[in-house]
C-alpha cells in the first residue's frame, strides 16, 4: 500500500529539484526538463513549455536543446511552424557537432528550406552526420550518391552508406539496398540479397519495402506472399500497394476476380494520389451493377470488412 504512495512523492520531490536547478539556470537540467514536457514523461504532454526550456538551454548554447528547438520549430510543436528558426536552431547545434542536428540541418540546405539551398553544403552536412554513425544521415548521404545530388552519380559510395545504415536497421536504407541489388545498381544482381533487404524493411512496416517485397514475389509467381504484402502496405494508405493489389482482383490473378474489392482498393489509391490507378478504377466503374455498387458503398463505409474478405481470399 505504501509503495503506490511513495513512488509519486519520490517523483514530486526530484521533479520540484530538476525545476529549482533549472530555474537557477542549470542548461542541462532545463533540457531534461524540456525533454519531459515533450514526452510526457510523469505529467501531462505540454509543448508549449518543453519549448520554453528548449530554449532556455539552447540560449546557454546546450546543443541537444538546440537540435530539439530546431525540431519543434520545424514541425510545429507549441509554436506556429517557422523554418527559419528551425534551420537557425539546427545550424547552432550542427556546429556544435550533433548528429541529429547535423542530418536535419543538411536536409533543410537540401530542401532551400528556412536557408539557402546549396547542395555542397547539403553534402557536407550529411557526411558530418553519416561519419558519427546516425543511420539518417548515412542514409541521406547514400542518396546524394545514388541520384547524383550535389556530386557524381556514384552507386558504390551510395551502396557503402547504404549498408552503414541498413545494418543498424534503417528500413529506408534497407529498401534502396534492395533496389539496388534487384537493380543492378553497383553490385552484381541478386534477387535473394533483395529480397532479403527488402524483407527486413518489410518487418518493421515500411510500406514501400512491403510493395517491393510484393512486386518481387508476384514476378516470382509467388502470389499468396505477394498478396499478403501488398495488403500490408495498402493498409497503411500507400497508393502502389493499393494499386497493385486491386489489379490482382481486377484480374483474378491468384485470387478470385472481384470488380468490388478491385474498385474500392484503387478507389483508396486515387485519394492517396495515383494517376495510374484512376484510369484503371474508372474502367472497372463501367462493369459495376447497381447490385455492386452498393456493395461497393458498404465496403467503403466499412473497409475492415474488406481487409478480412481479403485476408480470407489471401489464405
């Protein structure tokens, strides 16, 4: 009984510590501070005031603080979205040697966003970042590489920081390496290496690598798998997932034809942004009765009716 009662106080008092020291301007202790208003971590989420400590210690030149500032900036937490301030905010902590801060920053030079683009310092950014070990900025640099962004086209440097990144479970990194093995990109061609990268993409729900897995596996004949990823990516509102698997119902390939299911999946592939399946939908549109465009109604009201049809037709 007791226990349930100490843990909180004990919490209290440390809390009411971290707040003493960062009022008396600890930089470190007004980061944590911050840190745990952004999180949530034992009190109510408030952004509003993990930015207020942000700022307190990045003002103090605290480089953590400043990454986080950048991001809240960035994306609008507790403040109105401000790009400037966030490349400001990145810039500082980035000279300071943050990682972090070092990849977000090399994506805003990239991008001309809150800053100047320049693709040099774009580059040099990211390999600041990727030479620390963080996986985005490996992975941004490996594709400054691989399109020829800011420098030659170079797929064996790409495929280098590709592989950094992959290896420490970075799910886009694993699908460019995937591409480039399925592609021939650097490497000799090996569908087994792709779809082993692509695989491993796939299990933590990267859609994309979840359609690659799928288009490697429909080229394979192996529909039941290709299917089954498909749908995961569609699920999660990627439109070629969407696409490619309302085809497989348009055609019956591997699964009983079914104009319903077909439409409402490229229907879902239209809103999320796909040409290619807009023509397609509007040509099944033609071969719906009456009867199947109530059906078609029902199913868009309730798609996770849908999802168990085509789990159902998948198994």
């Amino acid at each position: 009984m007791f226990g349930s009662l100490i843990n909180p106080i004990v919490h209290a008092i440390k809390f009411k510590r971290i707040v003493k020291s960062a009022e008396d301007g600890d930089a470190t202790l007004q980061y944590k501070l911050g840190v745990m208003y952004h999180n949530g971590s034992h009190m109510a989420q408030d952004y509003e005031k993990a930015l207020y400590w942000y700022t307190k210690a990045a003002e103090q030149g605290y480089p953590p603080a400043q990454a986080n500032l950048g991001e809240m900036y960035e994306y609008g937490y507790g403040v109105s979205p401000d790009d400037t301030e966030a490349a400001h905010w990145y810039h500082k902590a980035a000279q300071h040697g943050d990682d972090i801060a070092q990849n977000a920053f090399g994506w805003m030079v990239e991008n001309g966003r809150g800053t100047e683009q320049n693709l040099d310092e774009a580059l040099k950014w990211y390999r600041r970042s990727a030479e620390q070990g963080n996986p985005d900025g490996q992975y941004n640099l490996g594709l400054m590489y691989h399109t020829g962004k800011g420098t030659p086209q170079d797929y064996k440097e790409a495929l280098k920081w590709f592989q950094k990144a992959a290896d420490q479970g970075h799910a886009p990194a694993q699908t460019s390496l995937g591409d480039m093995y399925a592609q021939r990109q650097g490497v000799i061609q090996n569908d087994i290496q792709a779809i082993d990268w692509y695989h491993k993409a796939a299990l933590q729900g990267y859609s994309d690598a979840e359609v690659r897995l799928g288009q490697m596996y429909e080229e394979r004949k192996e529909l039941k798998k290709a299917m089954h990823w498909y749908s995961k990516a569609a699920q999660q509102g990627n439109a070629e997932g969407q696409t490619n698997l309302g085809l497989m119902f348009v055609f019956g390939n591997g699964v009983i034809k079914n104009s319903v299911i077909a439409y409402v999946l490229l229907d879902m592939a239209v809103e999320n942004g796909s040409e290619t399946a807009k023509e397609i939908r509007n040509t099944v549109a033609k071969e719906l009765s009456l009867t199947y465009k109530e059906e078609v109604k029902y199913l868009q009201k309730e798609p996770e009716k849908m999802w168990i049809l085509i789990e159902n037709a998948i198994k």
